[in-house]
C-alpha cells in the first residue's frame, strides 16, 4: 500500500493484514510504555481543512505512539483562509518533507487528487472528504465487529473475518462518507450489509451497491442484524428538506427505547450498537441506547488508535520503493495478492 | 528421520538432525539452570517466528529436571519487529504477537531464544523491546546455532552448536512446530548455497 484512500479498492488481504497488525498496535496500547520506534525520525502531516475531534485526536496519538513527530493543520488560522490552493499547501508539505499526509477534506476527492496529482511524494491517508469515504473509520469498526464477531464465537480474532455477520446501517446515508466506506469494506470482509433509512437520505443508484435496503428501521430490525450502526444525522450538509422534523426522523429513525427493548424482545442478546461519534443524543440515538451494555461507542473510539496505528505503520515503515513495486502489482490484483502477504523473519 | 529427497534446486546439506538438534536443547536446558543454580525467577522469551518453539521446549526440559517448574508460566514470545533497523530496507513486515508470562520480567532471569545468531541485529533489537517491556535482573542469550559474522559486540550465553559458516550460505532451522516439508513436520538444520 502507498496510500489509503478508500475501503473500495482494498483487498480482503490487505484489510485482514491492516486489521491483524491492529491486534497487535491494541497489545501496545495495554502495556505501562505506550511506545514502539518504528517510525522514529518520520513526519506526518494532520491536514484538516474540517473540524474534527476524535479522528485528528486519534491519528495524532497513533503516530505519537509510533514515534513519529506530528504536524497538526488546521485550515482555519491558516493560510488557506488566505485563499492558499490544495496544490501550495501540498507543496509546501512537501517542502517540509512530510512522510505522510492525512487529510480531511469537504470536497469528495480531494485526497485522491493529492496522491495521483505529484505534488508530494508522501502516502496520503484519507481521513474523511465530503461525503465520498472514511476509511480509518470503516476499518476501526470492521476491527470492533471482528473482535465482537470472535467473541460472540469463542474464538481468537486475528486471522479471522466477518463471514455470516449480518450488520445494519441506519439514517442519513446520502451524507455519510462513513457509510460508504463500511459498506464496501464489510462485504470485502464477507459480512451482510443492510441499510435503511428514508428514501430521501439515501443516494442515487443504491440499488447498485452490494446491500440491501429498507425503508423502515423496525422491518430492518426484524431480519436479526448482528450490529445496529446508527448514522449522525449530518445538520451541516442538510440544504433541502429531506425530512418534516427533527421529531418525526428522531420516531421514525432513531434507536430510541422502544427500539433497544425491541432487541431483547427479539432475543438478540449478541447484537451490539454503533456510532462514529459525534452523537446527537435523543435524535438518532438515545441515551440510554448509548450507555447500554450493548453499545461499542467507546470500545470503537478506543480501537480507532490502534487501527490507525496500524494504517501508518504499513504505510510507512518498509522501503518506499518496495511499496510501490507492491502498488503496481496491486493494479493487476487478484482478489488476494500474495506479494502482500507477510515475509517470514529472515535469520 | 528420512531426509526429503534433494532438490533440484541449490546445495543443501542437514548439519543438525532431530537427535542433535534434542541433545544440543537438552544441554542448553541443564546450562540454563546450572548459570542460574536453579529455576528461580527464570523467564525463557522466544523471538519469533522459531525461537519461540525452541523456548517451548527449553521449557519443558527444565520442568523434567525441576518438576517445581511449570513451563507453560515461564515461557513467552518477544516479537521484535517494530524494533529492528532495518524496517526502512525490507517490504514492511507484520508484527508478531508478544506474550509474556503472567509473571512478567520485572527482576526476572530473562532468557532469550532464538535459532540463529548472525549480525546480532535481532538480538539488539530484542534488548530494545525488553526495555520498553520491564526491567529483568538480568538478560541472557541461548541459541541453537551461531553462524559468526557478527555486526554488533553481541555473544550468546549458550550456544547448541557453533558453526563456521561463508556469508554465501544460509542457514535454515525447520521447526516440527512450524515447519511442513513435503507434508511432514521436519526437525533439523540445514545450510544452503544462497541464490
């Protein structure tokens, strides 16, 4: 891998592979010293032309962890509120010799733009753009459902994936770059993806993707999902009227009570509850949805540093040149490509 | 043991059969216990991927001397990859898991295990890891074959076999745990002609 730019072109390999070495990250992050050397004397660059909170806090502790020295950018009280372009920031990145780029981006396709432009040599990593993917986060739940997946199974989870999983994704899919990128990378990992949600916050072509769709949550609910992944409902990139109310998306839509003893009633006592994060408590989730039991709201957040852990660490710490000889072998790919299967230790 | 038909392949030739490989463990074993005058605070640390089988039985041939000890609580697995120097030189590699005894190592008699010794790159990178681990009283260094050519001011403490070696050769260790050849789990030590 050079870069990560969505969850559509990773192999099931690759993702296992990613998802294994986080294992291990998740080892480290147990232990008294958080800290490993491998990407000692790297740089990696937070770009972030979009608030956030938990994906720039996590990738900064990732590569901190890692030993690699950071660089947070923010667009506000930069020069991009000057009217600098992606491209001069980039090369001023470059200039700076940046090791990697993690960027997030309100325009979809912005970080692709940056790996294939050549305005920088360094790996760039997609941390959210429009509302095109976020694959750190797809890949961070993918790691949270495994290891529940394994559990519910009694089994260890590395090396294992998510086949005859069932999970549901639930509200505003039209903006959720999230759900893109979890949609195409738990089909990669074998599970069986259902979304619902109103017609008119679902996106065009949604018949194309590898899911099935419902337009109502409690007929979804009724098909015994392993995981409920509720959605923010995303007010900032809401300019029509997709709904009547706040009221009637929060009845119709949310995980409300009713919905949380629904699962009880229906005997689902293994299945668990999502949300990236941010919530909106009492709208799409309630309260007490979020703190029960059942919710991996935290275990998700907690996961989300080893896994990105993981991302920069394969990204970053073998030879360059290798990896893009192992890019190019990947344009030819199989669904699974042996060169990327881990080297033995060689005495 | 049969040996596996020769390949067509480059030079081979078995320098340690299973018996050898059985008798060089078994001294090491006693060699352990005899520096340490006994299985007090002992903790074997295998570095993967075949160190750790070796520490295996390391371990269980000190249980036969001492039946006090239970080898499954004195053994572990130190990966050392996220400590080596050449990372940036090689594809990247996978870490491997690290498993310490519920003990731990704090003012623990660390034995690290390992199949080859070589540059001693390993070996510097597995101090590094113990470091960032614990602090053990002190650390030891048993392997089963040492090739020479080394890099670093590194020696073993117990050797099973030292073995004069060209840096043309390489020297493979096949583990009945981890290694099938021809579908039967093989226990020996081979050279061969590098390629």
């Amino acid at each position: 891998m050079k870069h990560l730019l969505s969850t559509q072109d990773l192999s099931a390999g690759n993702a296992l592979r990613l998802l294994d070495v986080a294992e291990e990250m998740a080892a480290v992050g147990e232990r008294e010293i958080k800290k490993l050397p491998a990407l000692r004397g790297r740089t990696v660059v937070n770009l972030f032309f979009e608030d956030s909170t938990r994906t720039r806090i996590s990738f900064e502790a990732a590569a901190k962890r890692l030993s690699a020295d950071v660089i947070n950018f923010a667009a506000k009280g930069s020069s991009v509120s000057k009217g600098e372009s992606l491209k001069d920031t980039a090369q001023t990145l470059e200039a700076m010799s940046a090791d990697a780029v993690v960027i997030r981006h309100p325009a979809s396709g912005a970080p692709a733009r940056l790996a294939a432009s050549g305005w920088i040599d360094a790996a760039v990593v997609n941390a959210g753009d429009g509302t095109h993917e976020h694959p750190t986060q797809a890949l961070l739940d993918a790691f949270t459902l495994r290891r529940h997946w394994a559990g519910v199974a009694g089994a260890a989870s590395p090396g294992t994936d998510l086949t005859g999983m069932k999970v549901l994704i639930v509200g505003d899919v039209l903006h959720s770059r999230v759900a893109r990128s979890n949609v195409w990378l738990l089909t990669t990992l074998g599970a069986e993806v259902l979304l619902a949600g109103p017609p008119t916050l679902l996106p065009v072509g949604v018949g194309a993707w590898p899911c099935t769709v419902f337009y109502d949550l409690d007929d979804a609910l009724a098909e015994r999902p392993d995981a409920v992944m509720m959605l923010r409902l995303q007010a900032e990139r809401m300019n029509a009227a997709f709904f009547p109310s706040l009221r009637e998306y929060s009845r119709r839509w949310g995980f409300d009570d009713g919905r949380l003893a629904l699962l009880d009633t229906l005997g689902l006592d293994d299945t668990v509850i999502m949300h990236p994060g941010p919530m909106n408590r009492g709208l799409e989730i309630s309260s007490a949805a979020a703190d029960s039991p059942r919710s991996t709201v935290l275990a998700q957040v907690r996961n989300g540093v080893s896994v990105r852990m993981a991302a920069l660490y394969l990204l970053l710490a073998g030879d360059p040149h290798d990896e893009q000889d192992q890019q190019r072998h990947r344009h030819d790919r199989q669904s699974d490509d042996p060169d990327l299967i881990p080297e033995g230790r060689t005495p | 043991m049969t040996v596996p038909a020769q390949e067509s392949g480059p030079h081979k030739r078995v320098v340690l059969a299973e018996a050898d490989i059985d008798r060089a463990l078994t001294r090491i074993a006693h060699e352990i216990l005899e520096a340490n005058k006994g299985s007090r605070d002992l903790v074997l640390l295998g570095i993967p991927r075949r160190g750790f089988p070796l520490a295996q039985r390391l371990a269980q041939k000190i249980a036969a001397v001492d039946p006090t000890v239970d080898p499954d609580l004195i053994t572990g697995q130190l990966d050392v990859t996220m400590y080596r120097d050449d990372l940036r030189r090689h594809p990247t590699r996978s870490p491997l898991a690290t498993q310490l005894p519920p003990s731990g190592i704090d003012d623990k008699v660390v034995v690290l295990v390992d199949d080859v010794l070589y540059s001693g790159r390993t070996v510097r990178a597995a101090l590094d890891a113990l470091a960032d681990l614990g602090r053990p009283r002190t650390v030891r260094l048993a392997v089963l074959v040492d090739r020479g050519h080394r890099e670093l001011p590194i020696r073993a403490d117990h050797v099973g076999k030292n073995l004069p070696t060209s840096s043309r050769e390489s020297v493979r260790v096949h583990l009945a745990e981890i290694d099938l050849i021809g579908g039967s789990a093989v226990n020996e030590v081979v050279i061969e002609d590098r390629v």
